[in-house]
C-alpha cells in the first residue's frame, strides 16, 4: 500500500539539468512507466526514489512521508537494476536472501520464502550456483527474485528486459504483468521500449529531456498525443510527420493536400498521421490527397508496409498483406481526415481543431 | 615467399634477443641469491678465495649455528615478523576504510582529488628527513627500542600507499551492487563489509604482500629507532654484524640469506596476485 509523489523535483548533476519539474504522483497499486529515449533522465528520477540520488530541489513522498532525506534502507523499496547488480560473490540463494538476512528474518521462514519465491521465478534448481554459472534470462529471474522475496512498499524497475533476446522478452513481459496484477504493489518500471510500455503501464509519463512530456494511459498517449514528441515517440513504424502549412482548416505540403481541419491557420504546422491511417487509392480517383510514386515494399507478414516518396521524405502507410504495388509505381493516398494531428513547429504542441 | 622466410627470420632474431634480455635481467637478480646461499655454507676461507669458489667447497653449518646460536638473530626474526604483520594489519584496517572513503562518497569541488594528493604526498620526501623528528617522538613518549615504536612508524608510512591502492580497487568495483546492497535494506557499512570487501580480496592480498615486503626489509628506521636485542629487526641484526674490526660474513650471508627465504617463497606462491597488484596500480594511478 503505498503511493509515490514528486513534487517540484529537480536534479541537476553540477550546472546540467537531469530532470527538470518533475511533478507526477503515482497512484496505489499502480504500475506506472517512465517512457523516453536514452539520456532522458529515466534512471536518475528512480534513483531519487530508492534513495541512490539526492534530489537538487522539491519532494518526494512515499504515502505522506516525505524521504528526500530518508537513508535507501528505511525507505522499503525493492528495485531491479538493468545490469542486475548481482552480488558475483554470492549464490543464487544467498543473493536472493540478502534482503531477508538484513532483516534478521527467522531460519525457518527464510528457507520458506527462499523455496517460495525460487520456484515462483523457476530457478529452484540453481539455489547453489553462482551469478556468474547462470544465463542471462536466469541473472535477471535472480534479480526479480531479490525484489519479490520480501513486499516492499514500491517496485522500480529499471529497464529489467532490455538485456534479455528478443522472444525472453516478450515472454518476461507476460510473466511481469502477471506478477505485478498477483503481488498488488506499486510499480515505477523505465524502458526506452514503447512496446514495453505499452503492454505493461496502467499509466505511461513519457519523458524527454529531463522534463514528462505527456502522463496518461497507453491508449491515451497513442490516440491523443499532446505534443510533437510523443507523437514520434509512440508507434511502430512511427508516427507520419509533414512539414507543411495549414490555412483555413487545409493542410499543404508538396503535392500533399489535407482538409477537414476546421478553421485553423498555422503558419509552420507538422501534420502528423499513423501509417495505418493512410490507405492506398486509385491514382485517378477524385478525392485522393496525394499522388506518389511508391519507394519501397515491405511486406512484415499480417500487413504490408509501402513507404512512398513526398517531397525530400518518405510517408509510410500500412497496406493489405496481398498490396501488390510495385516500385516507382505511382499511386493515389488517402488520408482518414477525423484521425490526423496538427502540431505547431514552433511550440512542438498540438493544435486543436 | 622470400618476404615471408625474410619474416620469419626476424622474428627469430627478435625472440633470440627477448631471450637474451631476459637471461641477462636473471643473472643479475638471481646471481646475488646465489651467492648469499653459497657463502653462509662455506667456511670463511673459502668465502675469501680467490679466484671464488663456485660449487666445491664442504658444506657447513657453523654459520647458522653460530647467527642463531651464538647470537640472538631468532629474537630479530621474531621481532620483524611481530612488526611486519602488525604494520601490514594495522595499515589494512585504516587504508582499506579511507581508500573507501575516497573512492565511493561524493567531496565537494575537487577535494577528493585534493586529499587523495595530500595523502600521497607525504610519501615524497626521502623517509631519512624524518628521522630525527621521529626519533625525539618516540623518546618523548618513552618508546624507544620498542617494537610498538617501529610498528607505528611503518605504519605511517606504509598508509598512504595502501590507501592508493585500495582506492583503486574500490574504484573498479560497480557501484551498484553496493547500492543494491543499500536498496535491499543494508547500511553503507553493511554494503562496504559484505559487499565490497569480499569483491575488493584479490586487492586486499596483494597490497597485504606490498606492506608485508615492505615492513619486512626496512632498515633505516628500525636502525634509528631500535637499538636493543629485545626490540631490533633482522636488517639491523644483520648489519651488526659489521663490526669495527671485522665483517662476520658467514654469519651476515646466514641471517641474511633465511630473511630473505619467506620472503621468497610468499612471492612464489602469490606472484599471481602480485603481477595483479602491481599492473593495477599502474595503470590505475
Ligand atoms: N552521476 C552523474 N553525473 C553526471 N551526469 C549524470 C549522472 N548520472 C546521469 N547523468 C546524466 O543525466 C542524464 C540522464 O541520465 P539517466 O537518468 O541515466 O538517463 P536514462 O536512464 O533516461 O537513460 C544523462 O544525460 C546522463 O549523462
Ligand atoms: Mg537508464
């Protein structure tokens, strides 16, 4: 039962700013993921709240207790860090029962626990090896191990899969969301993966540069990005986004036309549209928005991506697995008008329209 | 093909030569050995011959019974290693916890370079300047000829050098699995003693053998502070032995030549941590 606020919060490592007026409060029971690209300041805003980083400036409360100056040890929080941070001198038991045997936990009940939380994570055959005799996939269930074997108040996890191969990590994914739904803790997990995040966060708060750009759910972070950022940031392939101009609700780039944005006028717009949003139109029909020779095709197995050429840039759409449109073909493009964005490039916000 | 066997010969010329260096750099560190060994076998005539007797002389043990015997150099081998290994735990307590302190916590500005410097320097002036003010210490405070005089001097010395080192090791440890320790509800103390300790041994042996090394053939200071059978070294013992009308070179080259046996055999055994140690400090200044 715990919940976590920042209020105010700035670090700054000598005249650089890590994170900047951090404010978000994370709920009980909630699994919230800091979302953003390397260097953001992901790591140094959950360092803050396990205590490893002291904040330059504002607060950080636990439930009602403010911890700024609250030693990591009396602050009860459990955190797997991205390389692990295994104690290489120690075995798999021991590593796993450190937090119990500072906690002076009786014999019996740390032998259950370690049996417990051991066969929890599928590693009850390895209690005797060390870190160094394990693989990847097993280092990282040891990690986990340490934080589940006790409840603490808060999880943080620090990009736990990003070291795991590609299919371990969609399936640790599972078994995370899994955990975290049975042990009812409250959650801070930091990727750079939006897929990641996507599939595990009741709340995302996508960073960048120090400062949250958007906190919301997965759906509303994807559906409804408030800034320029996001919009780029979340998607796979990402987000379309067109230099151009908006006059009166119309939207003109190159041989780009788009209507229906009300009233609008923007000088230096960007208009931005996820690839399955655009669909491929005879090149003779009336109501296309644009004509365009095709690029390339890449056909990913359920869809087909077609990247055509617009101006100096390529514009991606998703098509139809059985698309069999060639190269230098030119083809017509529609745009589903009620699902663009226009942002300012000035402020790198949304207009509304 | 002639590039290649003109290659070839090169490195074959280049091998010859390595070897050479290396049988020369042998010769001279291994011949003194030799020569001390021999000596505190043979008989005093023989020691003076000329031209030297290398191999064919009869084997005796006057010498040693004569040094350990005759003289008290037993109560000096006890003393040096009392001294030794009191020095090299005491510097290991202090040096072990400051090279901590001076790798891991945050100093503002650049003090931690400052101090670290400051801890230094103290070993760049010769130890000889020292000693006279060393020396009314001690006998102010009524401790000359004592070993715990001797163990305290060295110890003064030995620390800057032992913090260096363990600072270094403490560097190239990961942070983070102390601050794992901590996030697990550890202390820092806890993190330093069960944590960074044991992963900081292979550091910890090898600057133990440097201080072991070091007290062991120190001569200088010992021979300013300790004048008394009860308190003197083995090095002060041996050059004793250079008396006003005579050298007792069997005797010197017996006590000498068992001092530097352990010594010897310890660097045989550990070489492996000592190599480590050495190319640590290095390239780690
Ligand atoms: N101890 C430190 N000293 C100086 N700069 C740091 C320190 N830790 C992090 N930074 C800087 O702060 C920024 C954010 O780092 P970090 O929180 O690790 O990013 P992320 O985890 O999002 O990749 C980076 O630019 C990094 O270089
Ligand atoms: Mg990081």
């Amino acid at each position: 039962m715990a919940s976590v606020t920042f209020r105010d919060v700035v670090k700054k490592f000598g005249s650089f700013t890590a994170v900047h007026d951090f404010n978000l409060e994370i709920r009980d029971k909630e699994f919230l993921v800091l979302l953003g690209p390397s260097g953001c300041g992901k790591t140094t805003t959950m360092r803050m709240v396990a205590g490893l980083e002291e904040a330059t400036s504002g607060d950080i409360y636990i439930d009602a207790d403010r911890i700024n100056d609250v030693l990591p040890k009396y602050r009860d929080v459990a955190m797997v860090f991205q390389s692990y941070a295994l104690y290489p001198h120690l075995s798999v038991e021991d590593n796993i029962g450190y937090p119990l045997k500072i906690r002076k936990v009786p014999p019996e009940e740390y032998k259950r626990r370690i049996t417990e939380v051991a066969r929890r994570v599928e590693l009850d055959t390895m209690l005797k090896r060390l870190p160094k005799e394990l693989s990847g996939g097993q280092r990282q269930r040891v990690a986990l191990a340490r934080a589940i074997v006790r409840t603490p108040r808060v999880f943080l996890m620090d990009e736990p899969l990003s070291n795991l191969d590609a299919k371990l990590r969609t399936q640790m994914r599972a078994e995370l969301k899994h955990l975290q739904h049975e042990l009812q803790v409250t959650t801070i997990y930091v990727t750079h993966d939006q897929i990641e995040a996507m599939t595990l966060a009741h709340r995302v708060a996508v960073m960048n540069r120090g400062v949250i750009e958007q906190l919301g759910t997965p759906r509303e972070i994807y559906n409804d990005p408030r800034t320029l950022f996001v919009a780029g940031f979340i998607g796979s392939p990402a987000m379309n986004l067109i230099p151009g101009e908006v006059k009166d609700g119309v939207f003109a780039s190159a041989g780009l036309r788009v209507g229906g944005a009300g009233h609008v006028s923007i000088p230096r717009a960007v208009l931005g549209v996820r690839p399955e949003d655009v669909h491929v139109a005879n090149a003779e029909d009336q109501d296309v928005n644009l004509v365009a020779p095709i690029y390339s095709v890449e056909l990913t197995g359920e869809n087909t991506l077609v990247s055509l050429q617009l101006g100096g840039r390529l514009m991606t759409l998703r098509a139809d697995k059985n698309f069999a449109g060639q190269i230098d073909q030119r083809v017509g493009v529609k745009i589903e008008t009620d699902r663009i964005f226009l942002f300012d490039a000035e402020t790198e916000r949304r207009v509304d329209f | 093909m002639a590039t290649r066997a003109w290659h070839r010969t090169r490195e074959a010329i280049f091998r010859m030569l390595a070897y050479a260096v290396m049988a020369i750099a042998l010769f001279i560190t291994t011949f003194p050995v030799y020569w001390l060994a021999t000596n505190s076998f043979k008989l005093d005539i023989d020691i003076f011959a000329v031209p030297p007797v290398w191999f064919e002389f009869s084997p005796t043990l006057k010498h040693y019974e004569a040094a350990f015997i005759g003289q008290p150099f037993l109560i000096y081998a006890l003393n040096s290693l009392i001294i030794a290994v009191a020095t090299t735990i005491v510097s290991l307590i202090f040096g072990t916890m400051a090279g901590y302190a001076l790798a891991r916590f945050h100093y503002p500005g650049r003090w931690r370079y400052q101090i670290s410097f400051w801890i230094l320097s103290t070993r760049m002036m010769p130890p000889i300047v020292t000693i006279i003010p060393l020396f009314i210490f001690f006998n102010f405070f009524n401790l000359l000829n004592t070993r715990l005089a001797v163990v305290v001097a060295y110890t003064a010395f030995n620390l800057p050098f032992v913090t260096w080192m363990m600072k270094s090791y403490f560097q190239d440890l990961p942070p983070e699995l102390e601050e794992a320790a901590m996030v697990d509800g550890d202390t820092r103390w806890g993190a330093f003693v069960r944590v960074a300790l044991p992963l900081a041994r292979p550091g910890i042996v090898a600057t133990a053998i440097f201080s072991l090394i070091l007290a062991w053939n120190e001569f200088l200071l010992a021979l300013i502070l300790t004048q008394t059978d009860r308190s003197m070294t083995l090095p002060v013992g041996i050059s004793g032995r250079v008396t006003q009308y005579t050298t007792h070179w069997g005797e010197i080259s017996a006590a000498g030549f068992l001092a530097s046996l352990p010594i010897i055999i310890f660097a045989l055994i550990v070489q492996r941590h000592l190599v480590r140690g050495m190319s640590f400090g290095a390239v780690k200044g």
